[in-house]
C-alpha cells in the first residue's frame, strides 16, 4: 500500500489507466474517504475481495467518524 499526493489539476492525473500483468484485473475509481467503508461493504457483498490493508483504513475512518474524531 502506497500513500501519495495526486495533483487533480494536472491533466495527466485526470484518467489513470492501470498496468496490470495477464492475470489480473484491476479497475481504477475514485471513492471519497468518507464513503470507503460503505464501498467496501458492498463490494465484499458482490463477493470481491479487499485488501486487508484498505478494510482497515476504512474502519478506522469509519471509527473516526463515529467518534467524531475528523
């Protein structure tokens, strides 16, 4: 997992294609942080798997939230 800063204004940030190798299949999409926790719920009830790494960020915003920590 990599965290980085994206320009959004640089026109070359405004459709990211992925590179993925023959056996993968990789979708790029924007999710707002508040929502991340409700996207991973749904897409683990469509049966895809997540990331144990991105499921526990979104808890913790999750958490935040509800402790209105933000």
């Amino acid at each position: 997992m990599v965290q980085l800063d994206i320009d959004m204004n640089d026109p070359r940030n405004q459709n990211p294609e992925s590179h993925q190798e023959a056996d993968e299949f990789i979708e790029n999409f924007w999710v707002r942080l508040t929502d991340l926790y409700a996207e991973c719920v749904g897409f683990d009830k469509e049966g895809y798997a997540i990331d144990a790494r991105v499921g526990a960020v979104a808890k913790g915003i999750e958490i935040a939230k509800s402790w209105k920590l933000n």
